[in-house]
C-alpha cells in the first residue's frame, strides 16, 4: 500500500472517530436533558 492511500485511511479513520465522539456527546446532552424533565 502506497503512502498516499494510507494518509487517505488515516484521515478517513480520524473523521470518523471525530463523527463517533460528536454523536456520544449528542446523545449524552440528550439523556441529561431527559433525566432534568424526569426531575421536575
């Protein structure tokens, strides 16, 4: 495999670590969010 391809992986990799952590952290704000309304 090429240095080029593997660059290209790497970045594809990191996106779609940045995209994982982006919707964890949605999907937390949400919960918090839920148990608030539960506590009221």
């Amino acid at each position: 495999m090429d240095q080029e391809a593997r660059g290209k992986l790497e970045r594809q990799r990191i996106k779609d670590e940045a995209k994982a952590e982006e919707a964890r952290r949605g999907l937390l704000e949400l919960q918090v969010e839920l148990a608030a309304m539960e506590s009221t």
